[in-house]
C-alpha cells in the first residue's frame, strides 16, 4: 500500500474553499477529492467545511445530492475492484462481476477463514445468474429475473425482490427446481446481491406488467416496453394471447359463422370487453345456454380465438374455482373477456348463481389479509364474462340487479354445425384479430359519441333497464367497429338483439314477487278459504286477499325474496293497500279468528275478481 501517497491526499487539498463560488464548488474534482481522503476524521472535516461553503452560496440542496451520487458511484467501482467474474458457458449476459465467488460451471463457491484455516463455502451446486430486473408500471415494486443452467439448458424465472432476500422465502426456489436448501440458503442470497450490486449498471433495467388488459393508452401484451412479471400460474395464460396461423382465414371462417346470429352475437361480445374501460362502463355477463350438442363450448372457443389460444384450458377455462380463484383470474384478464364453459361445474358452491354475477359484475375484490402482515393489493377488472351452460343463470326468484346484469341467450338450435372442424380450426388459426382490433380502435371521443348514440336508439325502442341497455350498447359498439376494421359483412341490427333483453317487468323484482304471491296464493287457496277445516292463513274479501304478515314473508323468504324490500313499490303499484297512516299492513276484522288483526292486504288481479265465485 502506498502510505505516503495516502497521506498526501489526507494532507493537500488542490482548492481554496474560501474561493469557491456557486459553479467550482459543484465540480467533480471536489467531490472525487473528498471520496479518496482514506483518514475517515479528516475526510469528515473537510466534507463538513465544504457543505458550510455551499449552504453560504445557497447551493446546499445541489451540492447534497451530487455528492451522493458521486457517493454511490465511487463506492460501487470500489466494490468491483479485484472482483471476480462469473466463468459459466454461454451465459445470458456476460462479464457480469462476482466479487469474491467463484462462479463456474460446478458450482458457485467461495473462500474465507475461519479460525485462522481457509474454507469453503457453497451459494449453488450449479450456475445461477440476476439477468434482469423489472419494476412494475402499476405498484413500482421490484421483481428479479434470475437464469439458471439445469438439465441442460438455461431456464429463467421471475421472483419478488423479499424471495432473493429471506432465508424462508428464497427455499420456495427448490420447487422450481433451483438447488437451495437451509444449509446453503444464507450463501445464495449473498451471492445474489453480490452480483445485482457490482453490476448495478450492466443488470438491465425495464417495465413490468403482472396483467393483461389497458396500461393507460397501452394494451398489454400488445406493447414492446412491458415484460410480463406477474403471478407464475398466470404466465401460461399470458403467452396464450398472441398470433397463430392465418388472419385472412380465421376471417372467412368467421363470416360463414356469424351468419348464424348467436354466434355473432358471442364473437361480438368478445370484442366489447376493452371497451368497457374505454367508455366507462360497467362488466357483465353474457350466458349461452342449452342442451349438449348445440355447439356452445365451440362458440366461445371461436369468440376467444379473436385473442389467442382458444383452447379449453388456455383462454378458456372450466368454472370448477372458488371465489378467490375467480377474482384472481379476472383481475389477471382485467380488459380481455373471462371465458367459462360449463358453469353448472360451480353450482354446488354457490347458494345461486345471483351471487356470483352480482360478485362478479361489481369488477372489485375486497383486500384480504396475507401472512406476512398487511393486506393484499384490490384486486379490479373491467372485462365481459362469457359463460355457456346447460340452464338459464338466473332464476325467475333472481334479484332485478342481478337480471341487469346478465344478457342470456338460448342456444335453440345449433350455433356451429360441425364443431369438430371449427374447433379444430381455431386451435390453429387465432389472436390476429385482437390486436388488430385493439391497434385501429377509434379515439376515445368518438368512442363514447357513438355508445351513448346506440344508448339512446335502444332506450327509444325497448323497455329495459339501463344497465342492460349498457351492456348491449357495447355489444353493438364492438361489432360496428369489429366489422368495419376485419369482417366487411352484416352488422347485427337493433332489431335482432330484442329477444336477448329483458324488459323491465321481467326485471323489476317486486312485480316477479307478486306474481309469485298469486300463484302462492292460488295454490294455497284452501288456506284461505272460509269453511276450511285446517289452518288458515287469511281469507279472500271482494278483489282482495287478506294474509297473515308471517305467512307471507315466510313463502317470500323461501324463493330468496324480502317483504320489506319490495313493500314500497308493491304500494306504489298499487298491489297491496297501505292503510291511513302510511303503515305496509291494515288492521282488519278476520272471520276464522273472530277478531281484528293486523295483515297484509294484496289486491287481487283483474282476471281473479270476484274471488268468491272463482275459489
């Protein structure tokens, strides 16, 4: 070492801090100086007098920062000096630094004293190398790409910064097949940082995305500048989005398709899923319904081919998932459509399928709790959910939010004919469309000019509800644009869709509730008959039917429904009477009881006045 040399520099200072002014005090040669003072006391000394000189010149703030820059740097070249550098064949990158390990085809080691006698310590029994680092676009959070040479080949996977940097966390490596263990866990995560400190600059740096869908004015995957870095059990399903085959004849297959108006309806509702960001809509459900052989698995095979692998398993999936599961996998998809075939395979694990629909057409998960503490990231979505199924998803019982959310179609006749030769076709032929549609898609402006224009045809001509008219407009939305840009054939007309939309009396559920009473009532008319030897529940006056308040709401509880939700629009329609001071029941003399009770007065239809005479 050369100790007159070092004292020269902790003695001579090549500048005058009284004549610095504002520009000499920032140059490099000050701050290299200070770095290289070895004598810790006076380097502090002269670091101290220099930010007193820049606060003085009111540059305190500058000089701060480039001294930690200059910091940062010096002490990472400092760090590389006398290093090592990884020796694997044909790694990923090259000349990567190491530092004291010896990274070789056999094995990464190193060697250090302990008690004064040389040993060996192991970080890996085979080449393991950082070769990339991606921070994610939406949470800024780190992930590492790490490469390593296993039967071999190089493989590479993509882990969460915390795994590289806990004992416990970094063993989850071995089901990847990495070799760590708890003996040579502690090694690996040294060397790992090692090599990602001494290469700061040579490790490559980029953007990360963990989902599918709209990243602002980007679509993921379709963009260059995004490297999928998201949950492993995804990745599969990532890599299904892209181009196979023939876009021109994926195209005239389809026109011969979507001359068959369900199918176009399904391949149409594919294309609606981004939009719904776009527009600021809302998700929801289209459901293909029927017997087996109609060709509704294939249908939505076709309708996924638009995005990619439309193969059972890849971009559609079978339901046999559990909550968590599903709002995982549409959060993953986020703008691209949740495709579900067989959805009776999750019946038993809902109590109805309204939950799910209502769950789902939300497009929220709440954060759960995870067992390192805190709470796991929202999970959101804004896609369309196409499911096929051998029943109708809602039930005459189902709430009106959840009808208003649902477009259902049934598979009457076959949608497909030969659906051996289409979904054999697809597998092969698929994902142009896509990004074709995503890349000449009209500016936002002209987007939501046009949805609320077919908003406003549909309102004119159909009693519905908003949110089903919502979900249709996009359907029309993206088939007007689908056919300009790809098909150049028949767009679906307004008229065509009328049997898919329900009309708000098949949606509003205090009026299905009433009509469920009646038939309850019909049934049961003994019940209410004067004479009846049995229990009686109330009985029949003119046009009206007198019933006991807990018999009622013990039928409405029973098909899922709830007096005190539907009373108030049951007395605006004009289905019960309220009596005098506003209250849901009237107080009436009962001829079984021989006493004045309070009940439930429901008015009779027309068809069943007179209800002596009919009953």
């Amino acid at each position: 070492m050369n100790l007159e040399g070092e004292d020269l520099v902790n003695t001579f200072i090549p500048f005058e801090i009284n004549e610095l002014d504002k520009t000499t005090i920032l140059d490099e040669k000050i701050f290299k100086h200070v770095l290289q003072v070895t004598d810790p006391i006076q380097r502090t000394r002269l670091l101290v007098e220099l930010q007193e000189k820049a606060k003085e010149l009111k540059v305190s703030k500058s000089f701060s920062q480039m001294f930690k820059a200059y910091q940062s740097d010096y002490n990472a070249k400092f760090k590389q000096q006398g290093s090592n550098v990884i020796n694997f064949t044909n790694p990923p990158l090259e000349n990567l630094k190491c530092g004291k390990w010896q990274a070789l085809d056999i094995g990464i080691k190193r060697t250090q004293l302990n008690n004064f006698e040389a040993q060996t310590i192991e970080a890996c029994s085979h080449p393991i190398m950082p070769i990339e680092r991606l921070i994610n676009v939406e949470n800024d959070l780190e992930k590492i790409k790490l490469a390593f040479y296993k039967d071999n080949r190089w493989q590479d996977i993509v882990v969460e910064k915390n795994t590289i940097a806990s004992k416990n966390k970094i063993l989850q490596l071995a089901n990847r097949g990495i070799e760590v263990n708890e003996n040579n866990a502690k090694e690996l995560i040294t060397y790992l940082a090692d090599i990602i400190t001494l290469n700061i600059n040579e490790i490559p740096v980029n953007k990360g995305i963990g989902r599918l869908g709209w990243i602002g004015d980007t679509f993921s995957p379709y963009t260059q500048e995004l490297k999928y870095d998201g949950d492993l059990s995804f990745k599969s399903v990532f890599e299904c989005v892209k181009e196979k085959g023939n876009f021109e004849k994926w195209k005239e297959e389809c026109i011969e398709l979507r001359k068959n108006k369900v199918a176009h309806l399904v391949i149409a509702s594919s294309f609606a899923a981004p939009l719904i960001e776009l527009v600021g809509g809302l998700p929801f459900v289209v459901h293909l319904w029927g017997g087996t052989g109609s060709g509704k698995t294939v249908a939505l095979m076709v309708a996924m081919s638009v995005w990619g692998n439309p193969e059972i398993g890849k971009l559609v999936k079978t339901l046999n998932s559990t909550q968590v599961a599903l709002a995982r996998y549409a959060s993953f998809l986020h703008n691209v459509p949740f495709a579900g075939d067989e959805l009776q395979t999750i019946k038993s694990r809902w109590e109805s399928f309204d939950k799910l629909v209502m769950y789902l057409t939300e497009g929220i998960d709440k954060g759960r709790g995870v067992s390192s503490g805190g709470v796991e990231e929202q999970k959101e979505w804004r896609c369309c959910f196409l499911f096929t199924g051998e029943e109708p998803i809602t039930k005459k019982n189902s709430g009106g939010g959840v009808k208003n959310r649902v477009i259902e179609i049934e598979a009457i006749d076959k949608i497909i004919e030969d659906g051996n030769k289409v979904s054999n076709f697809v597998r092969e032929n698929y994902g142009h469309a896509g990004k074709y549609f995503i890349e000449n898609l009209p500016g936002k402006k002209e987007l939501n000019d046009r949805y609320k224009q077919i908003m406003q045809e549909l309102t004119s001509k159909f009693d519905t509800t908003d949110k089903q008219t919502m979900a249709m407009a996009l359907i029309l939305l993206a088939d007007e644009i689908s056919t300009d840009l790809i098909f150049k054939d028949e767009k679906i007309k307004i008229e065509d869709i009328e049997d898919f939309l329900s009309s708000q009396q098949e949606i509003d559920r205090a009026g299905r509730d009433y009509e469920s009473i009646i038939d309850w009532i019909i049934v049961n008319k003994n019940k209410f008959t004067e004479g009846n030897q049995g229990e009686m529940w109330g009985e029949f006056r003119n046009n009206y039917c007198f019933v006991i308040p807990s018999k009622l709401e013990e039928f409405l509880d029973s098909i899922g429904g709830n007096f005190d939700a539907i009373k108030r629009k049951l007395a605006e329609t004009g289905k019960i009477i309220k009596d005098s001071q506003g209250k849901y029941t009237v107080t009436q003399y009962l001829k079984f009881l021989n006493a004045r009770k309070r009940i439930i007065q429901v008015v009779l239809p027309n068809d069943l006045d007179n209800s002596e005479e009919i009953f």
